[in-house]
C-alpha cells in the first residue's frame, strides 16, 4: 500500500502574487489524488517535524534566525525567490514532519511506499541560507533520523523534487536495497 502525507498547512504558505511556488500547486495535486483512482492510498495527516531534526541538516543559528523574523501579517522576503507570511513555519515543519514520517513508513515495513504532499518545497535550501523559494531541505531529515540500524544506508534509494517521495526496493528477505 502507498502511504499519502499531507497536510492543510501548506495552503497557508503564502508568496507574493505571480509566484511560481504557490497554494495552487497543492489544490492542483489535492484534486487528481480525489480521483476513484487514487481510493487506495492510505491517507494520513503529516505530523510536525521538531527542530531537533531540522538542526541535523541546518545550522542552529539559521533556524533560530527564521523562527524570529516568522511574519504574524504580511509577507517577508528572504531572498529574491523566498519568502514567509504567517502560515509559513507550520508548513515547513510540517514538511519536514511529513518526510521523516513517510522515511518511517517505508523503512519499516509498514508501506511499499509513499508520498509526501505538501509546500513549500524542500530540496533546494542550503544549511544555512534559503533558496530556491525553499527554507528547509526534508529530504536530508529523513535518512539522518531513522534508527542506527538503518544508518548504514548513505544514499535512500529514493528522490525528492516538488513532493517527496518515499520508495524503498526490499529484497525477498525484506532487507532494502542500497
């Protein structure tokens, strides 16, 4: 079974009008995941992430930095392609909570796979400065937050690009393939 996370958190990310990166992609994805088609996913809510596995991938000052200057009206700019408007951080936490938890899913047994819906985007920003409309990575969260047992994996076998995306090939003794 595959595993659907999302969350309504990502409609609050707001960006500047015009903005490629925008709510519009999620209710875009939303709507053809309604389809009959899609009837078996199994659909959960992604959890939030904690700081502590967003500072395995980023310098604590950068996070402290983006909690602080987190907008409660209008919109901020980070950069010349980011920026934050109020409903920004439950959105990337969520992101980051959603990865990790699909990582989990999948490693386990539990799901063949999965798939993460949701915004902003998390394979652009850097450790320390945000970019490419994105402020966390959720992709490196994943693999470094799984148990010692699994540690041993040094590249998931698997992608992220707009959504991330968790498939794990397992072996006929269920061990997955590096």
């Amino acid at each position: 079974m595959t595993l659907l996370l999302t969350h309504p958190s990502s409609l609050d990310h707001l960006t500047p009008p015009g903005h490629p990166e925008r709510p519009d992609r999620i209710r875009a994805v939303t709507e053809i995941l309604g389809e009959s088609r899609f009837d078996p996913l199994v659909r959960e809510l992604a959890p939030e992430g904690s700081l502590d596995l967003v500072t395995l991938c980023h310098d604590e000052h950068y996070v402290g930095e983006l909690r602080r200057v987190a907008p409660s009206t209008g919109l901020i700019y980070l950069d010349g392609d980011t920026s934050m408007s109020p409903g920004t951080w439950e959105a990337v936490m969520r992101g980051v909570g959603g990865a990790v938890a699909a990582t989990d899913a999948v490693m386990s047994g539990a799901h063949n796979n999965a798939f993460v819906a949701v915004r902003p985007p998390g394979h652009h920003a850097e450790t320390d400065k945000p970019m490419g409309f994105l402020l966390f990575r959720q992709r490196p969260p994943s693999p470094r937050a799984m148990p010692s047992a699994n540690t041993a994996l040094a590249a998931p076998p698997w992608s992220t690009s707009t959504f991330t995306t968790a498939t794990a090939p397992r072996t006929s003794s269920g061990l997955t393939k590096a």
